[in-house]
C-alpha cells in the first residue's frame, strides 16, 4: 500500500475535490474531509466486478493511487478498507497527523465482534477526531471519553461515545436503521488493512450486490440490497425498490459514475450466508 501519494497525482486529487492544498490544521481537515465527503462515494463497484470476474490479484484499491487513479477515471470509490486507507494516505501525504483504525459494524448486537470495518482518526490540538470514508458524516467528529459528542452538520446525524472501554459511533447508514459502529482500536498499519481486506474475498455483504452511498447536499442517496434510498434532514429516509436498469441509470445520472465503467458491472446475485 502506498504509504504518500505522488506530487502529480496528489494535485489531480485535491483539484477533483475542489480544494487548495490546505494546512494541516482543523480548518484544513474540515475542508479536506467535507469535500471527500461530498465527492467520493462508498460503494463496492470496483470490487463487485473483480470478484465476479474472478481475478486473482489484489482487491482494488488496496493501494491508495491505484484508487485514486480509478477514482478519477470512473467516479467509483471503495469499501472501508479501500476508502479509508486512501483517505488515511491522502490526509498523511498533507501532512496531517493521521492513523489508521479498526472497528466492527454492529447491525445487531455481537458479543466480542470481530473487526470489520476501516477507519481514519487524526489527532489535532489535543482532540482525536473520526474522519470516516464509508459513514461520511461530513465533519470531523471528536472522540470524547468524558462526554458524548454528536453532529447535525450531515442533516441525519451522528454521535460518539465511550461505552465499555470503547468509542461507539451511532450513525444512518440508509435503507435501514441506524447502527453503531465500535471503534476496536484507533491505532493500525498498512498490513494489517491488507489482511483484513483481503479476508473480505471469502464472504462480505458488499460481494454479490451493488452498494452506493454519496453525500448530495443535505441528503443521503444510495442504493443497496435492490433498493433506491434516500435519507433526508432529520433522519427520514425514503426506500423504494429498484430493478438492474433503474440501478444503472441511478449510478450514471444520479451517482456520477463513467457510463462505460457502468455497462461493464454484472447483475446483483443472491447474498450466500455469512461464512459461506
């Protein structure tokens, strides 16, 4: 995994997200975070074709240029471990003091979960602050362990706090309710995030059907499970179901993805049981 992103290639990025090379202060990171938040979906395109092709090498953007190169060609993102190692590495190349983290989405309870999930934290001015490619709460959120802390600044929400020697995050994920995520450890490697992407291959939710989620404004539009959702201010979210035609023009239209890069995605499939 790239660990600083080329000068050249750093340039193309921060011109396609629309921002000055920023100091690496709080203001920078807001900027930085807000325009990603803005302009860099959470979806697993990319993947989705690479598993159903059945290519061998490694899951795409396992290394931060070969997403952003992607990115800028096709408009698609990444899953946690892609996204957010490329907004660890892009944060890092700025100069930020950013650090890879680990934690596990709770749709349901889990007693000793396994991690699941990628995150960012980045420590500025004495505060530790969540800056997340896949829960895109558009702000930096503190991490507090003596109070809980909470944005309205994405329209639906989202809240941290210390429970049982963890960080929690509450968020909105669209299509259903919201969820926590439990940050594991805010503190991880390179390595560790090509493993853990890696063991995704075998079984993911995000493997057999199209996922995508983008910030629009002050609303939340994505499509999973077949179903079209939008999340609105204050937290209500609209859910229709969709056909693959329906999907496809969404993504295009609506999603800003390259239309070629679209034609090529198979169909949805059936989701397999977890494990198998």
């Amino acid at each position: 995994m790239s660990e600083a992103l080329a000068p050249e290639l750093l340039d193309r990025v921060l011109d396609r997200l629309g921002v000055e090379r920023p100091r690496p202060d709080r203001a920078g990171l807001e900027a930085v975070y807000g325009r990603w938040c803005e302009r860099v979906p959470f979806d697993n395109l990319r993947k989705r074709l690479h598993l159903h092709r059945g290519e061998t090498g490694a899951l795409p953007g396992d290394d931060a240029s070969d997403f952003f190169e992607a990115w800028l060609e096709t408009g698609a993102g990444g899953t946690c471990w892609a996204g957010n190692n490329a907004l660890f590495t892009l944060l890092a190349t700025l100069g930020f003091p950013a650090r890879r983290g680990v934690g596990a989405m709770l749709p349901f309870e889990i007693p000793n979960p396994e991690p699941s999930h990628g995150t960012v934290v980045v420590e500025l001015d004495g505060e530790t602050l969540l800056v997340d490619a896949s829960m895109l709460h558009v702000a930096p959120l503190p991490l507090d362990p003596d109070r809980e802390t909470r944005l309205d600044s994405a329209g639906w929400g989202v809240r941290a706090r210390l429970h049982e020697g963890d960080f929690h995050v509450t968020w909105h994920p669209g299509g259903g309710d919201p969820f926590d995520c439990r940050l594991l450890k805010l503190e991880s490697d390179a390595d560790e995030f090509r493993a853990r992407h890696e063991r995704s291959r075998t079984w993911s939710p995000f493997n057999q059907q199209l996922s995508f989620r983008r910030v629009c404004g002050d609303r939340v539009i994505g499509i999973g499970m077949g179903r079209r959702f939008v999340t609105e201010p204050g937290g209500e979210t609209r859910v229709e179901e969709t056909d693959d035609t329906e999907r496809r023009r969404f993504l295009v239209e609506e999603g800003g993805i390259d239309e070629r890069f679209v034609g090529s995605l198979p169909a949805d499939e059936p989701l397999p049981e977890p494990g198998r």
